[in-house]
C-alpha cells in the first residue's frame, strides 16, 4: 500500500512538473519580450500589405509624401527625399538635413537610386515609382525587403477625394507607431476642408496641366475633380478620367468660365498664362476673354495636407 500512495505521489509531481513545462514555458517566453509589436496588415490600392515591424529607414518619394512622413514625427527615420520641392512652412523646418536622392520625381528614380539609401519601406506619392523603369512591382519589392505604400488618391483606376487623404494619414501613422498624431492631423485638416463655403453659381472649370500643340488636363479622376466639386464649380471634360490631352475646338465648345492653371516646375503658371491669353484659337473662350485664371501649385491639386488650402484658392479664383 506504501508503495502504491508512494506512486501516486511521484506521477502527480511528474505532472504537475509537465503542466509547468508544456504551459509556463511558451508564456514566459512571451513575457520576455513585452514590447514587439504585433505585425500590422493594410489595404492599398486594393491589395493587402504586411509589415512584420515598424518601418525603420523611409523613403518619401516625393513632396506630397515627404510632408505626411514629416508631419507624423518621423524625421529621425526619413532616410531619403525625392523632389521635395516648395515644402509646407511646418514641413521645411524639419527638412533641413535629409538626404535628398533624387531632385526631381519625373522620371521617376530608378531602383539603384532608391535602393543606395538602403531603405525599408517607400511611401509613393505616383504610381509611376512602381513601373518598370523604377522600382517596380510592390509584390516583388516586399519580397526584397522594402515594403511601400502609395497614397490612395493616386491609385490606379480610383476616383480620388478628400477623404483618401484622411485614410492615409490614419494607415500611415499606424504604421509608423503615431496613430494620436495622425488623428490631430486629420483633425485639422478636415476642419481647413469643412471651412471652405462653396460659390453659388457652379462655374464651370477646364483643368489646364500643360501643353501647346493640345492641352493636357488631369482627369476627373484626380483629386483637383472633387476640390473644384467641393468649391462649387463643375469640370467641363468629366468624361476625361485619367490624364490627357484634349483638342483646343473641344476647349472653345465647351467655353469654360475659369481655367486653373497647374503652376509646375517645367511649365511654370507665368508662361501658361501668356500661352494661353496669345493663343488666338481660344481668344475667344469666356475664361481668357475675362482673364479668370486660378493659379495652384500642382502639389496643391494632389493627396496630402494641402487640400484645405487648395479649396481657399480655388473659390477666391471662382469668387471674382
């Protein structure tokens, strides 16, 4: 009887020992390390990335990007700029410093320029960062190393808003561990947006984006589409989605009351503007015959923080 009691004592510590190893173990080892962040899963232009851990060394492909990686506290982690161009005045600042790798984003950078500044991660403001002749396929990318984001106003085949800018200022800021932040600077900027009162009338507006031969327009894919909606005006080539040109006897029949003039390093608003008033085809068109040219930075026609700003010029230029 002794040694049956004496048994049963010995296989209960042996168990007791094996629940302590099978379930202690696995959670102690958790506890060793509290801090590792869970990985986060985002959906861009529709397709779903993983990053396994925060990115550490960034990539902003251009000025609009730059600014949100700026404006999310992630200087210390911006390894490389494209074009950054005329920045906001809060974004210059903490600028100064970071390693520009290219001056200018069309063409876009090729991978090797990209690729020197060693980075994890590329927030794209084009979609043309990820063609053949630059980065390339983001599937692929990842597989490298270098995951990416472009921002969802600028996705292919998509019908940009104001509201595309929101959601990439959220999934940015949860990927780079500031989601409080990110949430101040939608705050802010949807407020800026909220602000602008639309003119009476509905005006109608051609979006000139360059061009002598014909004109280039944005399309009404773009985000300049739905800052003219929401100032109140209306786009004379809704039909045109995505950027193109279109002939001047098309512009003159659809005679549109103001003419927003895309000021751009390689065809500056000055010289736009005195194309477009000695033109004699199109001297006739309300717009020219009245001189209602409303001048914005093409920075300000794209995703980013400067909507709030773009809708102000936008019906001052409507309003006269």
């Amino acid at each position: 009887m002794r040694r049956s009691i004496a048994a049963l004592a010995v296989a209960a510590l042996a168990a007791l020992a094996g629940t302590a190893g099978c379930g202690g173990g696995e959670p102690a080892q958790q506890a060793a390390r509290p801090d590792e962040p869970a990985p986060i899963e985002v959906t861009n232009c529709g397709a779903k990335y993983r990053f396994d851990s925060p990115p550490k060394r960034i990539v902003a492909s251009s000025t609009i990007a730059t600014e949100i990686v700026l404006a999310l506290g992630a200087r210390d982690r911006l390894v490389g700029a494209v074009a950054p161009g005329e920045l906001l005045p809060e974004a210059a600042a903490a600028f100064k410093g970071v390693n520009i790798i290219a001056e200018s984003a069309f063409p876009p950078p090729s991978k090797e320029t990209v690729f020197a500044a060693n980075p994890d991660f590329v927030v794209s403001g084009y979609p043309d960062d990820f063609g053949p002749k630059a980065l390339g396929d983001r599937a692929r990318l990842r597989q490298e190393g270098v995951n990416s984001y472009l921002l969802s106003g600028n996705c292919p085949d998509h019908k940009a808003t104001v509201e595309d800018s929101y959601t990439d200022i959220r999934e940015l800021g949860r990927l780079l561990g500031a989601p409080a932040k990110a949430e101040e600077l939608v705050a802010k900027l949807s407020a800026e947006v909220d602000a602008v009162k639309p003119v009476g009338g509905t005006p109608t507006v051609f979006d000139y984006a360059s061009g002598m031969e014909k004109a280039a327009t944005a399309g009404s894919n773009g985000l300049l589409d739905d800052l003219i909606r929401r100032a109140g005006g209306k786009n004379v080539f809704p039909e045109v989605t995505s950027y193109s040109q279109i002939s001047w006897e098309e512009l003159v029949k659809r005679d549109p009351d103001a003419i927003v003039v895309e000021d751009q390093a390689f065809e500056p608003a000055a010289k736009a503007i005195a194309f477009l008033t000695s033109y004699e085809p199109i001297k006739n068109v309300t717009a020219v015959k009245e001189k209602r040219f409303i001048v914005i930075p093409v920075n300000d026609t794209q995703p980013g923080l400067r909507s709030g700003r773009a809708l102000r010029t936008l019906v001052a230029g409507l309003a006269r």
